[in-house]
C-alpha cells in the first residue's frame, strides 16, 4: 500500500526552519503490519536525512520514540500502519520544548520524576542471613502494575492539567511513587505522600483519563494516581483499589 | 572544548556502567555517566527471562553448578577461573540487588523466585535447575530501573545524551574520553583518572538482530581505533527464538515454562539434537538445529522459521510424556501472569495470541561474546599476557573478561553486568585514590573533531542507512550461523567495497549542529563496520567449529589447535586499515588443572574439555 506521512518538523539551527512547519513525504510498498517507526526510518534513510527523531529498541519496551501520531501519544515502534491508516501525521508529544523535529526536551520531565523519591527505601538492618528481604507475591502484585513505567512520557504529555501547568509533576512521576508507596519493603511511603500532596501533585489530577489510553504499556495510570489521593485521604499506605469503582 | 574533571568517567549507562557507578561512588570516586541515550533507554532494560543465580529457593544448587554450566556452555573457552568468580558473585550481587529493591518474583517461602533456563542444570549436567530469578519476562528492565534509581538516590552526576567518540591515550594509559553533546553538536572532554566502557554490544552488524537501534558497539570500536586489541571477535551469539523477520527476542525463558520448537511436520526436532535437554540446550545448538531443519525442507512454510509453542495443551502433553508432576503443568493463566510482555509483543507485531497459536521463530544476532579483553576486575588488558592499560575499564557485553567463552548461556549477560560492573567499579574506586590526572595533549580532540567535520561535509551519493543495509545483509548471509571460508572471504571484500564508499562517497543530507542523527549514524556505522570487519578476519582465521562459530569447511572442536583465544588488533589509516589476529592467548584451565592435581581419575573431572553433548 502506499501511505502518506505529514510530519511537523523545525530546527533551529537552519535559516528558515527555526518556526514550525509540516512537511509531506509519500512511501511506496509499504505492509499494513509495518511499525510506523520503520516507515519514519525509511523516509530518513531514504529521503531525507535530517528528519530527527529518538528511538532505539524499537519494540515498545526503551521508550525513546513517543509522539503524537493522529493525534494520540504512540510509541511509534508500537504502532502499525494498519492501526493508523495511509494517512499519517507525526508531531512531537505536547507540553514539553521542541529541540528539533520530534525530539522534546526530556529534561522538565525526568526532574518531576526524581522529585518523587523514585527509589527505594528500608533503613532496617539487612536479613542476618545474608538473604533477600522477604515479601509474599500477594504483595508483590500490588504494585506489580506500576513496575512496568518505561518513563517514555505519553501519559504526562497527554494530560491537559500538565499542559496547563508544567510545574505539576504529571502522571509518570505519580507512577514512579506509587510502585514503592505500595511496596511492603519500601518505608518512604509517607515521604512521597507528603511530597505529593503539595500543590503541583497529585491533586491537580483532574481524572480526565487521557493517560491511561496514553500508556504503551497498558499500565492503569488514573487508578494508580486514585490510589495514591486516597492513601492521602486515609494517611496510610493500604489504598489498594480492587475494584474500578474510581472511573 | 569544555572540560569536565572528574576521578572515574563511565561510558554507557546499562547495567554494567549503572553498577560501577554505584559501587564507584560508594567507593568515594567523584563519577561521571556519560551516556548517548538516557539511562532508562539501554539495552539491559529488554532482557527478558531472569539473572542466573546459585540461590538454590527452589531447587538445590551450588555456583559450582552454575560455573560448570558456563564453561561448558561456552565450548571451553570460557576462562575457567573468571567463571567461578561469576557464579559465586552472581548469589551476593542479586542479593543486594534485591535490598536496593528489586521486585523479584516470589515462592510461596516469600523467597525470590527462580525457572529454568537454557544450559543451566543441577549436579554437573544432571538435570536442568531453576536459577534464573526473575520479574515476570521483564527482568533486565526491572534491574536497569533498579539501579537508575539507587544512582538518583546516591546523587550520581549524569550527562544523559553525550555520546563518547574517541578516547585520548597518553603514555599508553587512557587520560579521558571525547563526547558530542547532542542537543548542542558540541564537543566536551571528559577528562579523568580512569575510564569505564560500558557501552554495549554491537547487534546491528547482522540484518535479523534483537538488538536496538542504538547498539553500534562504539566503545569497541574506540577502543580498537586507540590500539586495544580485541578479544574472541569471532563469537557472535544467534540467539534461537527472535520473531521471524522482526528479530524482536523471545525469551528463552518460554521454553523454560515448557514451550517447544516445532517444524513443518510436527515433530519436536530438538529431541533429535539434544535428547537430554532438548529444547533447552545452549543457544548455539539451538540455533544451528533450525538452519538444520531448514535446509531439509522442514521449516514452516519453507520460509526458514520454526513454530514455538507455549500452548498449554502442547505443553502439558509433553510434561505428561516426560513424566513430569502434575503439579507442574500450566493453564492459560500461567502463560498470561509469567509471560506478559512476549504475549504482548506477539499480539501487537504479529497478530498472534500465544495462548491459542504457535510463535513463528527464527535465530536472531543477539550477543557478543567477545569485546575488549579484562581481568575479573574489569581492568582492560591489551595483550596475552594480561598486561593492563592504566586508568581503562570495560564490563557487560562490551568487554571479554571472558566467562561466555564461545556461547553465552541464557541470564549469564545479566549476571556479568552487575558482577563485573560492580568489581571494576569497586576497583576503579581504589585506584583512582592513588592516581592522578594526566596532562591532556594540546590537541586533545582536535582529530575526532576533523573527522566529524569531513563526514559532515559528505556530498556523495551514498546515504549511511544503505551503506549499513548492505553491510547487514553480507553479514546475514556470510558471517552468519555458518560460515565457510568462501563466505568469510566474500563479506570480507564486501566491507572493503563498504568502507571504500563510507570514506569516498559519503552522503549526508543534514548539516546542522543541534541533534544531528544523520552524522551520528554516519559515524556509528563506521564503527559497525570495523566491528564486522574483525569479526570476519578472525571468523576466517579460526579454522574450527567452537560455539557459536560454526565452520563449515572445518567442523570439529580442535582443541589441540585452536584452544585459545584470539586478539586481533587494527592500524593504520581508518580508511585503508591493516589488521593483525592472534591466537596466543591461553584459555584458564584452572578448575580443571586443580582436579588433575587432586589426583582425581578423568572420568570424574568435571572441567576437562570434552565433547559437549546436550
């Protein structure tokens, strides 16, 4: 099949190309099961090389590559062409500076993550057996889901409460505390609670729900921000939600 | 150009430059990661299966186990004392990456969690052990999360998007490195006391790879530009199960739940080419099988896969057969809770829900086993007799210290990572208490720079993405599963005609400064290209069949010959360059010299090299 891309494109560094603009490519031969990535690798390797983008392991699991393609966040190695159809429009993830074509400036967006604590916590002294630190797998599940963040920021740069206000830490980083506040070997929980009932944390979470499509690895982001406000409410770390009743 | 001083100046932020880092730090060393992709982006976050461990949670092990295993998975070459050293280390290193906060899966004991994997048995080959510890199939992200996160929490200074170009070398020890801020197009030096390359394997030689984008092998190709030798280059790992065409990994960890190989008839072809352990012998054996059963016309469809089947009716039918407990056989839930990235990879890329069809898979170029030669504390040495270079360090699959040998076992590329990184770390922190700063050389950068500037200014007519589509495809078909001297001989003079266009016919579209892919590919391929080309030399050079290289023309162990690992080493001007390979440097027999000692009889020597049967 053949497919068109409309790519938004800019770089600072060439005369004329400092403003934004869109540029049309069209490919050739192209499998519905092909990864969008391949086609935007195609047109570098192809057509022209300076189309700037990240990327690397190029099966959903680095997170290099999110961007807006038809209007939602993608990984764009996690996306076929037989998902978005033969006319496709790329754009960089929204809320964070353009440095060229569609790379972001990642750095506002890994500093609300370390902002959060996102790292292990237990000040007791080691097992006297030299052995790991026991947990039962029913504890080990309950975080297991926000275990899987890949820090790629599709759900932060879908979220219309970080784009209006980029102070607040956005979904990701609520994600990051939440796989320890809800680890039973972890001891910072209520640290990262307080952290995160400050102004720019969780409570400007407006449930709109945008990132939980957003997530390229089917983690339940506005659940996990649920659990957390409520771990707030309650001042404990039990907040668990077994049902979906929050939605 | 900037300079930044700092004691240790890591190069790579995978899990073995995270863990020096770390231990580097809490050695009291001032460190800097100078890293080309965030940390969180390497290639240590998609191993899959687990980190090989002597744990013993679920089955009763001892590392002498684990180091039997790793000697005789790598066909003997593996350096046997540098094995022990791993398997013992490997228990304390997964250990403390448990207290750092590892979620581990669990055993009902709340212990941490282990399965079967290729090669690895109990009792010297008896039968296959669980002591790969994992998280789901998504282990290597959890370790590199891990310690990303314990690198935050102990404040280590990060320059994330900084790719390392060249090393500056003075009086024969390494005085700093030479990075591209990408954002800026502009160069730094890294100026320190000691070096650490830690900057991954270099998968993207060969067209069919599990490995990212990214892995262009750099720091190898720096390392052998500056005059390091390379070690065992010949030693490419195949891994069996990558998605057909895709080359995305499928872990072997689904054959350790049971999946199987099948062929166009049915038939559970390891059976025939492994009888003891069947689908999970070494990967080199695996993977040699399925070219096997291609090229008598028993792959699917006759398109060279196989089918990999983790149904469970397929799988408990076979555990019924083996006699297994019934305890052991799996449902569809078992499949969904211990495998959930492999069904999610099949489901997006192929369509295919493993639960209810069969996987198609082919071998896909995975795992370096050679690199820049170590000792086992991660010290660069650059000859056979293990003289070090001062201030340089290498671990992970860019180094060779050398446990692999001629073929990695499955989880032992974790274990290296964060046994190795965290002994040159350690070590690297003692040394540089003692050592101080050489005197950078005036132009110190000044060449990287100019050839940058003349790739910059390339206005041929061959794009860098074609040249290493080229490169790829000769690699596939001659420097592949199996060679002979007529395929080594033919990539050997298709990279000569690559590089002739590389340093003649270049064409680069993007000019500017601010985050220029286009050079940095330009540049990478460079580096893919001289990896290849010591690859094929010492492929051609090694006239035996030994692991993962397989001669055609040549096809038994000698170990009378060819019992040793290779060195080769490259001079000259980049565009026209000279090679020498070396096959001088003796493999450690130490395990087995110390029974011979003993006085005990050969039948009940386990570290003699003998043929490897499976």
């Amino acid at each position: 099949m053949d497919v068109t891309f409309r790519i938004r494109r800019q770089n600072p560094d060439v005369p004329g190309q400092e403003r934004p603009y869109w540029q049309e490519f069209s490919l050739a031969d192209v499998d519905p099961t092909d990864r969008v990535l391949e086609m935007l690798h195609r047109i570098k390797w192809e057509q022209d090389g300076s189309l700037s983008l990240r990327r690397s392991c190029a099966h959903g699991v680095c997170g290099s590559d999110a961007m807006r393609i038809n209007g939602v966040n993608r990984l764009a190695c996690k996306i076929l062409v037989r998902d978005v159809g033969e006319k496709i429009q790329v754009e960089p993830i929204l809320g964070l500076p353009v440095v060229k074509d569609l790379i972001v400036d990642m750095e506002p967006f890994f500093d609300h993550y370390k902002q959060v604590m996102p790292f292990f916590v237990n000040n007791d002294p080691l097992p006297e057996d030299g052995r790991e630190r026991l947990q039962t797998q029913e504890d080990r599940e309950k975080f297991d889901d926000t275990t899987k963040c890949i820090l790629c920021a599709c759900c932060t740069t879908s979220c219309p409460s970080f784009w209006a206000n980029g102070h607040y830490v956005g979904p990701a980083a609520i994600v990051g505390a939440h796989r320890f506040i809800f680890d039973t070997r972890d001891q910072a929980g209520q640290e990262r609670l307080d952290i995160l009932s400050e102004p720019n944390g969780v409570w400007r979470c407006r449930t709109i729900f945008n990132c939980t499509p957003a997530c390229p690895r089917d983690i339940e982001v506005t659940k996990a921000i649920g659990e957390v406000k409520l771990a707030i409410r309650k001042g404990t770390n039990v907040g668990i939600i077994q049902t979906s009743a929050i939605h | 150009m900037q300079i930044h001083k700092h004691d240790a100046i890591i190069i790579g932020a995978g899990g073995a430059g995270l863990m020096a880092a770390l231990y580097a730090s809490k050695g009291g060393a001032d460190v800097a990661v100078v890293s080309k992709l965030y940390p969180t982006r390497s290639h240590t976050g998609t191993a899959q299966g687990g980190i090989g461990a002597a744990l013993g949670n679920l089955d009763e092990d001892k590392p002498i186990y684990h180091t039997y295993d790793t000697v005789k998975g790598g066909d003997y070459l593996t350096d046997q004392h540098a094995a022990k050293i791993l398997a013992e280390n490997a228990v304390e290193a997964v250990i403390e990456l448990e207290h750092m906060g590892l979620p581990f899966d669990r055993t009902s004991e709340k212990r941490i969690s282990q399965r079967r994997f290729g090669g690895h048995t109990r009792n010297f080959g008896e039968e296959l052990v669980r002591r790969a510890c994992h998280a789901a199939d998504r282990t290597g992200h959890m370790i590199l999360q891990t310690l990303y996160q314990q690198c935050i929490k102990n404040d280590v200074n990060f320059f994330d998007e900084f790719q390392v170009v060249d090393m500056i070398v003075v009086d024969g020890a390494v005085a700093g490195v030479v990075a591209i801020e990408l954002g800026t197009g502009e160069f730094h030096i890294f100026q320190g006391k000691a070096s650490f390359f830690a900057s991954g394997g270099w998968g993207r030689c060969w067209s069919v790879t599990s490995n990212a984008h990214s892995l262009t092998g750099d720091g190898a190709a720096i390392a052998l530009r500056r005059g390091v030798p390379l070690q065992d280059m010949e030693f490419f790992q195949f891994h069996p199960t990558g998605i057909y065409r895709m080359g995305i990994l499928i872990t072997e960890g689904v054959r350790g739940e049971g999946g199987v190989l099948i062929n166009s008839v049915g038939e559970r072809f390891m059976e025939r080419y492994a009888p003891s352990a069947k689908d999970l012998a070494s990967r080199d054996v695996v993977s040699r099988a399925i070219y096997l059963e291609t090229r008598a016309g028993r792959s699917i469809k006759n398109r060279g896969y196989m089918h990999l089947d983790v149904r469970p009716q397929t799988v408990n039918r076979y555990f019924a057969e083996e006699g297994r407990d019934r305890a052991d056989f799996i449902d569809d839930s078992t499949v969904e809770r211990k495998l959930p990235d492999i069904l999610d990879f099949c489901r997006t890329y192929l369509g295919v829900d493993p639960v209810k069809e069969p996987m198609p898979v082919q071998p896909t170029a995975h795992y370096a086993m050679g690199g820049i030669p170590t000792n086992i504390d991660a010290e660069v040495v650059i000859d056979a007799a293990g003289t070090v270079m001062p201030g340089a360090y290498a671990a992970g699959e860019t180094a060779c210290v050398s446990v692999h040998g001629a073929n990695r076992l499955g989880t032992n590329s974790l274990v290296d990572l964060v046994v190795f990184g965290r002994r040159g770390g350690m070590k690297m922190a003692e040394y540089v208490k003692g050592a101080d700063w050489a005197a950078l050389p005036n132009d110190a950068g000044a060449e990287i720079e100019a050839e940058f500037e003349r790739i910059r200014k390339g206005d041929g007519k061959s794009r860098p993405g074609a040249l290493r589509q080229l490169m790829q495809a000769t690699m596939m078909d001659n420097v592949g599963v199996f060679r002979t001297e007529e395929t080594l001989q033919q990539g050997i003079s298709d990279l000569a005609e690559l590089r002739e266009r590389f340093y003649t016919d270049l064409q680069i579209d993007d000019k500017s400064r601010v985050f220029n892919t286009d050079l940095m590919e330009a540049w990478e391929f460079g580096c893919l290209l001289d990896l290849a080309e010591v690859t094929a030399r010492t492929a051609l050079e090694r006239k035996e069949s030994r692991g993962a290289h397989s001669r055609e023309d040549f096809k038994k162990r000698d170990d009378e010959n060819w019992l040793a690992h290779s060195l080769i080493t490259q001079r000259g001007e980049m565009s026209d360059p000279s090679y020498e390979a070396h096959f001088d440097k003796k493999v450690d027999l130490s395990l087995w010299e110390a029974e011979i000692e003993e006085g005990l009889p050969e039948e009940q020597q386990k570290f003699k090299p003998i043929e490897r049967v499976y």
